[in-house]
C-alpha cells in the first residue's frame, strides 16, 4: 500500500494515541520494573480486558459507557489485590500476579467459548485496534493522564500507596485504545533499555511512529507490528548509548 496524504491523515489519530499512552507508560513502566513485578501490567490488562468480556456477555452490554466500567472496577479490584499481596506475601507476590494473568485469561476463553465470533473479540483484546481509536477518546484519555501524570510527579513521597491506584486506571484506559499486547510492550521495553524518560519517551514515539508507516505500506495489523519495532528502537539505543560510553572523548578531561 502506497502512502499518501489521505493515508497518513488516516494513522494520525493512531499515532497521537501511542503519544498519549507513552505518557504515562514509560515512567510507570520504570517504576514496575524498579519494584521487579514484571507481571502486573499484563495481568491487571489480562483483567480489564476480562471486565470489557463479563459487560459483553453476562451484562449483554455491546457498547456505551458499562464495559469501560467493569473493565475499571476489575482493574482497580486486582490493583488492590496486588497491593495486598506486597504486604502479606512479598517473596510470592510476582507468582501469584502471574497466577492472577493466567486465570483471568482463561475465564476470558471461556466467557467467549460460545460466542461465534468470540476469536475475534479475542484478538481484538490482544492486538488492540488502534487505527479506529477516534479523537474524541484520544482527548478524554489525555485528560485523565495529564491529573496521573500531576499526581505521579508531584506526590512522590506517595507512589508506593499511589501506584496500585494510578497504574490499574491507565492500564485500563490504554487496553481501549491499543490493546493488552502494546500495553505491555509501551511499559516494559522502553523501560529495559533505558532509565531516562526523554529516551524513554523517544523510543516509544518512534516505535509507534516506523510501526504505523510499516503496517500500512504492508498492510499488516497495526498492534502486532508496532510491538515488533519496540525491541528495534530499544536495542538500537542501547547499541548507541553504548557507543557513547566507550568514546574516547567521553574520558577527556
């Protein structure tokens, strides 16, 4: 598929979607991978995700405001689960926040087993639909991001009480726009490969960014190539930081 103006009009929104959901992944992206619990973005998006499929099913909710609901209240109920978890069993607690994503998987198979277009809910889930994200999602987001991004920054001395809050709303809100599989991928990777938001921040634009422009030139799913270029853009700046360090301007005086 060649692109055009028209086309890239059409990957704007997706693009300004990825902008907003690296916002708040990559600095709580960094905070899960400072407190070694790897686990919880994908099984707190692995529940949400499982809200949205109990509203479909056993609610016969299709649509409006009740998925995005149920998808919020099981979030925030594993997030204080979680939280639980850390204080009464912390050795255990990465286990038992992988036994959390397992489960809430299956019963999400199960929920959809009689559906006969369960499979593709089900990928839905997963890979996320970002090119249908409209604006006016993308904005409301951003403004329940931009009072995250406040508290996150502003209330440090609180994050520990304030993470199994904050974390479980935007992995919510970002499972609607991109899926479970670019939730983790926008957490997680960028956090790998550096601890410095600003590249943080520039890994996950650009990775959004080369991933649209490559779906649609192949005309691949969007999701699925975008979480292919995260690992590109990560490991081609850990090659360049590298680099750097080993300079040898970097040793004069």
């Amino acid at each position: 598929m060649n692109l055009s103006l028209e086309m890239l009009g059409l990957l704007a929104p997706a693009f300004f979607a990825g902008l907003v959901v690296a916002s708040t992944h990559v600095p709580l992206g960094q905070e899960v991978l400072k407190r070694g619990i790897i686990f919880i973005d994908l099984a707190i998006a692995q529940v949400a995700a499982l809200g949205v499929v109990f509203a479909q099913v056993v609610l016969l909710s299709e649509g409006g405001i009740l998925p995005l609901v149920m998808a919020m209240i099981f979030a925030l109920g594993a997030g204080g689960l979680f939280a639980l978890l850390e204080r009464i069993v912390p050795a255990k607690q990465e286990a038992l926040i992988g036994c959390a994503f397992v489960i809430s998987a299956c019963l999400v198979i199960l929920l959809l087993s009689k559906d006969p277009h369960g499979g593709e809910h089900m990928q839905d889930l997963l890979a996320g639909q970002v090119l249908w994200v409209g604006w006016k999602q993308i904005v409301l987001t951003a403004c329940v991001y931009t009072l995250i991004l406040v508290l996150w920054f502003l209330m440090q001395g609180s994050r520990k009480t304030l993470f199994f809050f904050l974390f479980p709303v935007t992995v919510t809100l970002s499972v609607q726009l991109v899926g479970v599989y670019l939730v983790f991928a926008s957490l997680i990777i960028p956090a790998l490969a550096t601890s410095r938001l600003a590249a943080g921040y520039a890994i996950a634009a650009l990775s959004f960014l080369g991933g649209l422009v490559l779906s649609a030139i192949l005309d691949l799913p969007s999701g699925p190539v975008i979480v292919c270029c995260y690992p590109v853009l990560a490991l081609f700046w850990r090659v360049l930081s590298a680099g750097r360090e080993n300079s040898p301007h970097k040793h004069r005086i």
